[in-house]
C-alpha cells in the first residue's frame, strides 16, 4: 500500500491541497477569489467617473500614486446595487497583464478551502453570469461561489 494513500483509498495529497481564497460578501451571499490575485485591500477612496464607461465600471482611484480603474461586481453581476457602508472594500487586484480593484459590501476572511469541498457550478446555476464561477464551495452552513477572475476580466487583459 502506498504511504500516500488512506485505507479507505483516500489519497492524502489531494486530501490536503487546498485553495487559499479572499472570502467577501455581496448582499448574503459569500464569494471567493484567489488570495494570490489580491494585492492589497483598502477602505473605499474618491472614484473619478469615467465617461461612456461600461454601467459596472465606476471609474479610476489615486492609489499611492497608481491609477486603478474600479468595477462595481454587483453591477456587472445584475444585482441591486447599494450604498457603501463601513464595511465596504475595495480589493486591489493584480492580474497578469491587468490591475483592476473591485468594490465589494464587506471582505469576511481569508481560509484555505480543501479541493474535495469544491464543486463545479450545477448548469442550471452556471448561466450567463454562471461562466463567471469557477466552483462553488460548501463550508459548514454556507455556500461559497468561487470567481473565475480570467472569465470576468479576460477581455480587459493585455495579451
């Protein structure tokens, strides 16, 4: 019997590889990125419109000197959009070939969630806005939809 294997036929490694991911909520919803993607996550700033942007793109912030063009996720997501609280984040994102923050109503924690908790999206679920998961985790009493940022931010990446 091989030493990676449990004697149920559990195999260890993939038992133990996890995905450290960012946990945020938008409205009761809990939703998860990779932590390697974040660079930094910051209180909300002044936001300088942009004209004829996309509805979703709220415009540019100043951050330390760097230009960062800020997406509202519950815009480009189809939900209510609602006012920023004290508990609303932006989460500077760095992409390969894209910088781009996103406001988000509250960031919850930071967790490694082991791969055997994460599904693929039903299809049912995985509509329009469904190609823009990349699972769906089930952690003690919640569902966490975790974000496929190549899917949602693709089209802006330089190539």
């Amino acid at each position: 019997m091989e030493l990676t294997k449990r004697s149920n036929g559990t195999d260890w490694e993939a038992e133990a590889a996890t995905a450290q991911s960012i946990l945020f909520k938008m409205g009761s919803e809990y939703y998860g990125l990779s932590i390697a993607l974040v660079r930094e996550i910051i209180k909300p700033l002044p936001i300088t419109r942009f004209p004829k942007s996309p509805v979703y793109v709220e415009g540019v912030i100043d951050l330390r000197g760097r230009i960062l063009p800020i997406v509202n996720l519950r815009k480009m997501f189809g939900l209510e959009p609602i006012a920023q609280t004290d508990d609303t984040r932006f989460v500077d994102l760095q992409l390969e070939g894209l910088n781009i923050g996103i406001i988000v109503d509250a960031v919850s924690e930071v967790m490694n969630i082991p791969q055997h908790l994460i599904e693929p999206a039903p299809p049912i679920v995985a509509g329009v806005e469904g190609k823009y998961l990349q699972g769906i985790a089930r952690l003690d009493d919640k569902l966490i939809m975790l974000l496929d940022v190549d899917e949602i931010f693709g089209q802006w990446k330089k190539v």
